[in-house]
C-alpha cells in the first residue's frame, strides 16, 4: 500500500505521484487512467530497486488537510 497524491495539471491532464517513491510520478487524462497509470509506476520502480538489490523504502505517511 502506497500513498498517492492526485491533483489537476496545467495542460488538463491529473498528475499523481508517490512520495514514499521519490521521483515516481505519472499522469492520465482522467483520474482513474491517472490512478491506473501510478500504480504500473510504482511496481515498476519496486521491481527496478529489487532487481538492484537495493532497499525498498517503507511507506510512511500522516495526512492532514489545513483550511487557510
């Protein structure tokens, strides 16, 4: 379980990334392709730190929404 951040970009496209993943981000024309398309990101990023026997980062997160 990974946690995502989905928000609108500026050419219409949702952009989603992982925090836990630095560097892995991705986007979709809607949110569903978005979610769909951050989901191959992420295990292809997992299986590429596998692959060079390097440590998977643990998933750490808090979520919080501030009201300005």
């Amino acid at each position: 379980m990974r946690e995502v951040i989905l928000y609108p970009g500026e050419d219409g496209y949702w952009v989603v990334e992982c925090p836990s993943l630095p560097g892995c981000v991705s986007q979709g024309k809607t949110k569903r392709e978005a979610i769909k398309n951050i989901k191959e990101a992420i295990s292809c990023y997992i299986h590429a730190l596998e692959e060079d026997s390097i440590p998977v980062p643990k998933e750490k997160f808090a979520v919080s929404v501030v009201v300005v």
